[in-house]
C-alpha cells in the first residue's frame, strides 16, 4: 500500500528572541559619533594607550609562533599570573589548574557561567542603573533578569527591596562593583548584606569586576568572593581590556570553585573555543612585570580625568553624579531638547559633536530619560577638546 506524502508548510522566519533585538544605544551613538566625525564619550573604548611591555609582548608571541588554539581555559602562564595576582589582592587562593578560565573578555565569562549555571526560566537579580549587556544576555538564554532599583543620587541599596524580589525561581544575583554606568562601588556593608541573602536562599553570585583598578578617594574594591562563606558560590569575572587599554584584544578571566569551571570552560569552548592566543602572552607579560605603581598611577590619571569632565558638564548646565570608580558619569540633561534620552544624546552630538549614550540604556522602561552617560577614559587632549565642546554648546 503506497503511503502518500504528506507536505508540510514551513516559513523561514527568525527566532522568537530575534524581533525584539535591537542594536544597543552604546553602539548606535558610536555609528553616529564616527558618521559626524565627533568626539566619542559614549563608548567604554578605553582609547588611552596600551601599556609597552604588554603590545611587546603580543607582537613577539606572534613572531614567536604562538598563533595557534590554546587550552581552552587559557595559557598556563596566564592562569598562574592571574591566579597569583588574585591572591595578592584579594588574598582568595584560586588553583591556576582547575579554578582559573581565561575567558574572551569578561563578556564571554559571563555568558560562559550563565550557560553553565543557569536554566531557561530561571530569575536573576540585576541592579539599576546596570549595563544592558548584563540583562540582554540573560534574555538571549531564556533567563529572566529582574532589576531592583538602586537609591539616587548615591544609588544606595535597600536591601528589604532585595528581598521582597526574590522568589522560587531566583537563581543567582549579578553584582557589577565597580559599576556601569553609575560607578558605584558597592562598599562593604551592602556586599554583606547581599552575601546574606545568597546564603539563606542558595544563590550564586556572578560579580563583574572589570573596573576593579579604577578606584578613587576612600573607596575600596571589595569583592564578594572575599566575604566569609562566599567563595564557594562567587563567579569572579574580570580582565584587562580596561586596566591595559585593550578592549578590541578581548582577554578576560573567571575564577571560581573547581566545581563549576569544568562546565563553564566547556561553554566558553563551545562558544568562543580560546582567547587569541598570542593576546594572551601579552597581557602575561602586563601582570608579570607591571607592579602596584601601574595601577595606583591608573587610577589616579583617571581620577584628573573624571574631575575635568564633572567641571566641564557642571558649566554646561548638565548636573553630574559624582562617581566612586569605574571611567563613566552620570549626568542629567536639562535644557537639552528632546522627550527621550535618546534624542537629547542625539541633539547633544548634532549641537557640540560630542557623543553620550542615554541613561534610559542602563534602566528599565520609562527610566532614565532624563540622564545621559560619559565616558572619561580618553587621551588627554581629546578629553579637553571634548570639554571644550561641551562649554561652549
């Protein structure tokens, strides 16, 4: 008996996720900003020079042949080197074998963990104002970002607000300290509080410490990790595209419990499969040979440089938010025309050729419209220019 055939009527179309998914408003505004010729303050490029041993460094390792995969949580000597300058800041002891991935940037430690540690459905406690990536990252995984808004002008935490956010499905909470945008550090108290709850409702926590160098007045980078009992479920996610000004190299870390690299090392593999390798003999070299003098001197340039940029938005009108760490400022709009953040980032480029990002990027709907971010990490005489531009609109 002839068995028919029976068609089935398909549509190519995109995923379910793919519709809403938009380009960020970081990088429209620097598509903008290099359409006019501006000056880019919207983007975290940390354009200030990349330190002589590490460039060296890379260069030789391609001349030397080292173009090829590398293990796929990274070179030997680079884990040792990021193990070793863990511990002598954070005095946590982390196995260069087993505890360390080299990662592609700390974005792809991020993914990597959550690829690893978490299940579509799950919840997971962001903090606003927080970095977009942070929250659209979880969407691309079927993971539920939940915000618990942040107290202006200091952003404090009310940590009866964490609280009350937490349900059933709450698996993790992400604390970035030093923070995108807003550049809090998250001090000492709040982080034992939050520690608190992580252990009373098991929860992992994914920290994003990728401004850890950049530190100012008597603030002081605590991590999580550090706290009592929280080693065991703290996801540390850093690296060096920020502290030697190699953003475009993409050579980031995690460090973690043995019992969770394995399997975020097998996604990072699946996804990224190493960082370049030759990238990663460089940045060894960085940790290697630069001592507490690069770092104290990093932060204190860009400490002059958050201090020119307050001045100059305080003249324009624009009143700021002073930042604790990080290289970014919060500043509130008024006077600049436009209903959204969007288009008020837009008039500001059109009118004085300098690029922000809106605030509404680092918030949830209907938020931030009134604020737009800078970023400060920029050679001198671009900042100046930039200043300049923003007095005289």
């Amino acid at each position: 008996m002839a068995i028919a055939n029976v068609s089935v009527k398909r549509e190519l179309a995109l995923s379910e996720l793919a519709p809403r998914a938009l380009q960020s408003e970081i990088r429209a505004m620097t598509a903008e900003c290099d359409r006019i010729g501006g000056i880019n303050l919207a983007q975290g490029v940390c354009d200030t020079g990349v330190p002589q041993v590490v460039a060296d460094g890379a260069t030789a390792a391609i001349r030397d042949g080292y173009n090829i995969y590398t293990r796929m949580d990274g070179i030997a000597r680079l884990r040792r080197a990021i193990s070793g300058q863990v511990e002598r800041l954070r005095g946590l002891s982390y196995d260069p074998e087993r505890e360390v991935v080299v990662t592609s940037g700390a974005t792809g430690a991020y993914h990597a963990a959550a690829m690893a540690l978490l299940n579509p459905g799950d919840e997971v406690l962001l903090f606003e104002p927080m970095y977009g990536y942070h929250a659209n990252t979880l969407r691309s995984l079927r993971v539920v970002p939940v915000l618990v808004p942040l107290h202006a002008p200091d952003w404090k935490l009310d940590l009866a607000a964490v609280r009350a956010a937490i349900t059933p499905r709450t698996r993790a909470m992400l604390i970035n300290t030093p923070a995108n945008p807003s550049g809090k550090v998250f001090p000492r108290a709040e982080l034992e509080g939050l520690a608190g709850l992580a252990k009373e409702h098991d929860l992992f926590v994914l920290t994003d410490e990728i401004y850890e160098h950049f530190v100012y007045g008597d603030a002081e980078h605590v991590s999580p990790a550090q706290l009592p009992g929280m080693r065991e479920r703290t996801i540390v996610m850093s690296g060096y595209s920020k502290t030697f000004a190699v953003t475009g190299w993409r050579v980031g870390y995690l460090v973690a419990d043995a019992k969770w690299t394995a399997a975020i090392g097998y996604f990072h593999d699946l996804t990224y499969v190493c960082a370049p390798a030759p990238l990663q003999h460089g940045v060894a070299d960085g940790i290697e040979q630069l001592g507490p003098e690069y770092y104290r001197g990093l932060a204190k340039d860009h400490e002059v440089k958050r201090d020119l940029l307050l001045g100059a938005l305080r003249d324009a009108g624009m009143t700021p938010q002073t930042p604790d760490g990080a290289y970014y400022i919060l500043a509130e709009a008024n006077g600049i025309p436009g209903r959204t953040a969007a288009e008020k980032a837009r008039t500001l480029l059109a009118e004085s050729g300098v690029a922000a990002v809106a605030g509404s990027a680092f918030f949830g709907d209907g938020k931030g419209e009134n604020l737009l971010r800078f970023c400060y990490s920029k050679k001198d005489a671009e900042l100046v220019e930039a200043c300049r531009r923003l007095r005289a609109r």
